[in-house]
C-alpha cells in the first residue's frame, strides 16, 4: 500500500496540473486567434466589389452531447470570383446560401475576411447593360 499510493499521488499531483494548463493554454490560444482575426478585420476597409458566385459548398459537423444525443451543425460557404479575377470564400448563412446561385452576378460586401452581404443583377438589368 505504501509505494503504489504514493506513486499515484505524485502521477495526478504532476501530470493532472500539466494537462489543465495544456487545455487551458489551447483555450486561450483560439480565443486570441479570434479576437486578433476580429480586430484585423475591424481595421480593414470595407469594399463592395462586382462579383459572380463560382461555388458553393456545405460542411457538417457532428458534436456528441451526454442529454441529446448527437447534434449536427451545417455550415455554409460561398466562393466569389471578384472583377480582378481572384476568389474569396466566404461562411454565409443558411437563408444567404439558398439565395444564391453559382453564376449569379452582382456587387460583393465584404470587410476583410468578413462578409458583409451580395447584391444580385438580375437578369434583365444585366442584358440591358450588355446592350
């Protein structure tokens, strides 16, 4: 009774403090990550663009939690071809996402890597400045 006890006293006394400040360290290091994506967006300008959706995509992700079972999050993206010909991906949301369409045309908000929103042509207009 005497070493083994002793043993795993100084095991959790050593490697359980360790864990903690590993996990904290992790926590810390994704909020700063945020908060220093926020504030570079924050300074960015913000540019309305024409534009023409090129791609949408969608990506599930699944959390298991102990009182309802697994969950399932949905979240979406739209990839945008600007006038100088460079494409940017953006997270939309759900009623965005359905909205558009891959060759829809318009004027593209955006701050940064924050989407702001999209404004389509319609048809009609687009032929008539065509024309």
């Amino acid at each position: 009774m005497g070493f083994e006890s002793l043993w795993m006293f100084d095991w959790l006394g050593t490697v359980l403090p360790v864990f903690f400040v590993v996990v904290l360290g992790i926590v810390v290091l994704s909020a700063g990550r945020e908060i220093m994506e926020w504030s570079r967006n924050k300074r960015q300008p913000v540019l309305t663009v024409g534009s023409r959706i090129t791609a949408r995509r969608t990506h599930l992700q699944q959390r298991r939690q102990e009182e309802q079972g697994t969950r399932t999050y949905t979240f979406y993206y739209v990839t945008f071809e600007v006038e100088s010909g460079d494409r940017m991906e953006f997270k939309v949301s759900g009623e965005e996402y359905g909205q558009c369409a891959e060759g829809d045309e318009g004027r593209l908000t955006f701050q940064g890597t924050r989407y702001i929103g999209f404004q389509r042509l319609n048809r009609y207009s687009l032929e008539q400045v065509k024309m």
